[in-house]
C-alpha cells in the first residue's frame, strides 16, 4: 500500500494522455457493421480496456462535431466554449509565429486567380516550400501606410499554407474571410462583422494588406520561373479564420504540473503553447499516415522523465478517415496500437496512468468530424477497473466512468496523480 | 397505485439521505483488488442497490476532490461554485456561533508558543474542554478600540478547536491565516489577500484581536495552573479559513418541506443550519468510529414525523480513511449497514424514499479526498428497479441513474416525493 502513497509525496505519479485524432467512428456496411476501430487487431488497447476504467467522453458537448482545436483545449481542461476565439491564432502560435494579446491572426493560403480575381486553384497547385518561402521573404518587407497604425507578420509553413498576424492597436477578430472556400469563385472582401470600429478597422488593414501583397506576388520573380515550368502562378494570398490569442490560466499554474506536447500538426501544438505546454518536436513525425509512430512512442517515453504529464497526438487516423479510406484507417489504428504497446512496455506501471481517446469521431462514410461520443480508457495504479473487455466505441459505452465531457477528462487524471486541487475543506 | 398516489396529495411522502462521509474508496492490493466498500458485509446496502436505482456521483464535478463542506452543499441542491464562502462560517454556525451576513469567521486552535512565536504545539497538547472553556470566558470580555469599530465573538468547541467571529461594518474573507499550520514554524502575521481596504481593515482588526488574545492567555491562571501540572500551556490562539456565511435560499422555501438533519460534526451541522435545515441533536452522535450508530437511525426515524426531509450524516468511514484504517473502515460500513438496516425495518416503506451515498471518496491508500465519483442507491416506492445487484463504487456505475453531480441528488429526491417544482407548463 505505501508504494502509490510514497510515489505521491516525491511527486513521482504521472499520466500520459495518447489523442489519436479522428480514430472513433460509425459502424460500417463494408466492415460488418464494425467501426474501423472495432475491426482493427490492437491487442493492447483491448488490454488496457481490460485492466483499466472505461467509458465515452463528449469532447465539447453531446452531438456537437468538434474542431481538432476546441476538442484539445477541452482535453487539457479547458471550456472551449469560454475560451476558444478561432483557429487562426492557435495555427499561427503553432507554426512559431508569435501572436500577442490583442493581435488578430489568419490562416492564410497562397492560391492562384485570374484577371477577375476568381479563384482558379486555392493551393497554388500545392506550391513548395521552398517556392513558398521566397515570396514570404518578400511580402514580409512590405510596409504598411503609416496612417494604419499596424504591423503584421506572415510566415509560410507547409506548401500553400501560411500564417498572417496583425497587430497594432484596436483590432478585433470579428472580421470575414478573403477565402471564397472553393475554386471557381471571386476572391472576397473583407467585411467587418459588426459595427465596432474596430472591427471596420482591421477589415480595411487587412484589405489593403491583402492589395499589397497581390502586388508584389504579381511582379515576382518565382511567379515568372513557375509560368514557365507550366506550374499555377501563386499570385494572391487568401485569408479566412480571424483569431486571437484564448485567454488560459496555464496548466502549469492549474495544476501544478510540467506538461508537454508532442504533436506534429501546428495547430495542435498551438493549443499546447498557448496553454503553457512544452512542446517537444520529434524528428519524423509529419501527421500523415507515413509518421514514425515508435520515434513519437519513444519520445513520450523520455519526455516523461521531465515532465508529469504527456500529452501524445497522433493526427494519422484523422486524415485516413477525411478520404473514406476505412482499410488504411484500421492500419493506422493498428500502427497506434504498437505505440502503446511501446509505451506500456517502457514506463513504470507503478507510477504512471495512460489514458486513451480521440479527439473525435470522423466518419469514413461522411468524411466529416461528427459529434458522435468518442471512447476512453485510462490504466494505472488503484483505478476502479471495469468490465469492458475491448476498446471500442460501444464497449466503453459500458464502462465505469460513464459518459463524460472532454474537459473533464483531464480533472480525472489530474486527480488520479494527485494534482487535482480540493474544492473546500 | 392510488396510495403513493394519495400519500402525495396529503403530502406524506417523505425522504432520507443518509451520506457515509468518506465512505467511497479505490481499489486495495491487500484486499484483492476490492475496495473496503465492495469487501464488507452489508446485507441492507446491497438489498438497497437491489431493489432501488443506481448510479454513481460527482459531488461537485469529476476529478475534483470536494471537502465535506462543499459536498454537503452539492446534495442539498446548491452549486458549491457559486454559494461556497469558506469553512470558517459554517464552522462557527455548526458550532452554535450566531454568524451574520456580512461577519467574518475563523476557525481557530488553541496552540503552545515559544517566547519567539514559533509554534510546538498546534493543540496545546489537545487541551481539555474544560481549561479552554475558562480561557474563552477570559477572553470572551476583552474590549477592542473602539477606533476599530467591531465586536467579536469567540467559542471553544471541542478540545482545542474554537470559533472566533468578526462583526462590523466592511470587513472582508480576502485575508490570510496565523495558523502555520504545523508545528516547528513561526505564527504568521494575517495579511490582506487583495487591496481592497474592507481586507486591510479585516486583517488589522484580526492581528490585533490575536495580540490582545496573547496577553490575557500569557497571564491566565489556567495556564499558570497547566504549566504546574506538566501540560503545554494555551498561550496563543490561531486562526484559519477566514469564511462568510453563504447566501443560500432556504431548502423550505425552495422545495416547501421542513428539512433536518442529524449531524455530530459542527461542519455539517453548519451547512445544514445556513440551509435552513433543523439540526436534531443525538446523544452518544459523537462523530468518531465509537458513535451511536443506532441512536442515530432512531432519532431519524423518529425525526421523518415530524419532516419531510432527514439529512443523516455519519462521519465514522471518513477518520478510518484519514488514518489508511481499511479494516475498522470495512468494520464501520458494517455498522451502518446496522443502521440502515434498523431504518428499513422502522419506517413506511410505501410513503419513505430511501437515498445512501457518500460525500467523497476517501482513499486508504492516499488517506485523502479523492476526486473519485461516489455510489448512490434509492429505494422508495415506483423507483425505476435496475439490474444492480450490490452496493459498491463499480456495481453502481452500472446502475439506472448513470453518473450524475452532486447537485442533481437534491432534485432527484424531491421530483420522488412530489416536491420538485415543474418548470414550464
């Protein structure tokens, strides 16, 4: 008995939390009315459902599709309901752009118009980064008319994709995107959601901003080379998703805890930074269904000695599921699997809890986040294990921790490594 | 069917809510995997999860280790988030301290210092109640300046425990303890928590107050008398938890039934009391492993005359849990399955709705509150049966209530017995 309580003083108790995102779903015809996870040989998680506590969260609340972004806040133990204020600036933080409070930031695209501004490729035939990092260089030294009273930061992060951050006095996040969504259609104003001026303030910076970039990008140099490589011209940039910087207590501060991340997609470890998390990058994790899963596995296994707590995301079974590629999706979970088999073989068992969920259901029939509940399972020292005997979204429906939210989950481990802080007395 | 019917028209149908303090723990290598709860023989519990509907509880919210305090407000229906105001008050008024809206109330020890205020022992060697009925008088008539502008009472309560209440206008509960909380360190000076000036007046008058305490006890024949007889002196007195009284709508105006409660711990009783809920005193209810037990279920039954409501609180699970105690734990539980059982027998079994629960889950492992969910049965007379089969921390999670909060158990009861109010029409 004195084992957990003395791991408990020196602070040794410490919990790993793997999101495998996208990994629930819906039973499928082609699978014999099985969800991908169900179908999937994945031994271990079949373990840990049987030596630990079981049940299914609604990461935001039941029946709403979550964002990867609003379902992580939640997992750390946040109301993404009271904190979240749009991607832009999770994505940008993420990809090491600095956003400060107050500072409004887009996602942003190089993509390719006509004359009319119509949109005849939103990827600019999924330009290279090393393309992409040229005109950044370049649009980087516009300077903004004076009388705006702006700055801003633009940085390209992977092909077309980039981040767009204003910042000056006065801004606000209620503004519209310049992305018309789908090719085909005229590149859009940006208008101000409501009337405040500052809202109409950052929709003419961005305005002019967007104007002075498509000049440059014009005129560029790498536009010519790629005309005459026969490649789309990446002659405009457009923005959509204003966001500001969500207002966190660190979990630190919340817990009393080291934490880290690691995650490979930006707006992943966005969410972790802006919630005071240690983002740790492993080399070879890409968040595509090719990522090295072991090299993530041993990562977490180390970054555990220096810190409590770990949270693991692996983006793989998102991605399989948003093409309907339910075969690949049961290899993926399969893949995931083999980590934690990695992960339960390294830790002390003692000492460390594992938990175990999704960020969210993505369906491989609708290829959309759905707001079905996700499964969970969490392992360790003195958990009051249940009765289910695989993972599954409908084995876990039968477990001990019944049907929980996302934001709760994290209070649960807290409290099960002793951070959790009484309420009272 | 037409006599629960009739019961209800003629408003007979009543309730009790017994709350095992503690009572709920987490799963013992030494007792095979089970907890103290699923290990003891209780033949009336487990006929209660068999014939009743069950569930599991987050008293205040999942992950979050609640006090005694917080808990007690949660199951008599009200958010501890928004009514919870400290421990001190509800202390003071437990302890039949007349506390005001608007006073301050700390609960206090009486302590043993060196001549450098450094503490050697926070319980003045657990002084009688006796000699601190003596100090208390003595300093029950010192006189604050009246540049204060405030009055005190002060009330030893058991052994060394005391309840000290500040009352004037503009005080505050932002300030700091003098408490140390161990032995072996120096007595702190009460700051203010804010800079507000009703926490700098509060602060002051407290500091001076304990001053004031400090020269009559260092003079006091009692201690002249102690220090004769071998016993650490009583030479100081320390204060902690800083609380005002919660603003609570009373139980018998928000459901119109007369509520009481059988209570030996002053915390509880306080709680009670600010809810407006008769306090019953039980002879031989002494809030250890040796009460009363059955003197306790007859003045329940006894009490179900004349209220609707019967609140009946047993704090014995909980100081076995303190102590990491799984057998007398095992042998309590026992106990009040005596209880219960006794209870069974005596009342109306087609007009009496029946709940069991515990306020926390109090591991003997890590001798605290857990932010573990807790069981919860209900028997009375149309409850929807389910397949229960026990009365334990992982049988009931399987049960018909699935997991509820605190707050919902208040309602749940009085939706049974006719007095929740429709909402709607």
């Amino acid at each position: 008995m004195e084992d957990v309580l003395l791991h408990r003083v020196v602070g040794k108790l410490k919990a790993i939390l793997l999101i495998a995102d996208g990994m629930a779903d819906r039973p499928l015809k082609e699978l014999e009315g099985r969800t991908p996870l169900e179908a999937a040989r994945k031994p271990v998680m079949d373990q840990m459902a049987r030596t630990g506590v079981c049940g299914i969260v609604d990461p935001i609340s039941p029946g709403i599709p979550p964002g990867s972004d609003t379902a992580t806040l939640a997992f750390l133990g946040y109301d993404p309901f009271e904190v979240y204020s749009g991607r832009g600036a999770l994505e940008a933080v993420g990809s090491g752009v600095k956003v400060l409070a107050g500072d409004v930031a887009f996602r942003c695209n190089f993509a390719t118009v006509d004359r009319n501004l119509v949109v005849l490729d939103r990827r600019a035939g999924r330009i290279s980064n090393e393309d992409a990092s040229k005109l950044s260089e370049s649009l980087r030294r516009i300077k903004l008319k004076k009388s705006l009273n702006a700055s801003f930061l633009f940085k390209n992060t992977v092909q077309h994709r980039a981040a767009l951050v204003i910042h000056g006095p006065k801004l606000s996040t209620a503004v519209s995107d310049s992305d018309p969504e789908v090719n085909g259609k005229k590149v859009l104003e940006i208008r101000p959601l409501d009337k405040k001026p500052e809202s109409v303030r950052t929709a003419a910076i961005t305005n002019e901003l967007m104007r002075e970039f498509r000049k440059v990008l014009m005129e560029h140099p790498v536009n010519r080379q790629r005309v005459a490589r026969g490649l789309p011209q990446a002659n405009i940039v457009l923005c959509r998703g204003a966001g500001a910087i969500p207002k966190l207590k660190p979990l630190p501060e919340l817990f009393s805890i080291k934490a880290s991340c690691i995650a490979a997609v930006s707006l992943i470890k966005g969410v972790c930074k802006v919630a005071g998390v240690d983002l740790v990058n492993v080399k070879g994790a890409t968040g595509t269904p090719r990522t090295d899963y072991l090299a993530k596995a041993r990562a977490a296994v180390q970054t555990l000695e220096t810190h409590d707590f770990v949270l693991l995301h692996v983006k793989a079974a998102d991605v399989a599921s948003h093409d309907g590629n339910f075969t690949l999706k049961i290899e993926i979970i399969e893949n995931i699997d083999k980590m934690l088999g990695y992960i339960l073989n390294k830790v002390d068992l003692d000492s460390t809890y594992l938990a175990l969920t999704a960020d969210h259901t993505t369906s491989c029939v609708t290829r959309n986040h759905e707001g079905d509940p996700v499964p969970v399972a969490i392992t360790g020292p003195y958990v009051r294990k249940d009765g289910v005997w695989e993972f599954g979204e409908r084995a876990c429906a039968e477990g001990g921790l019944g049907r929980i939210r996302g934001l709760d989950l994290m209070y649960i481990l807290m409290n099960l490594v002793g951070k959790a802080k009484k309420f009272g007395s």
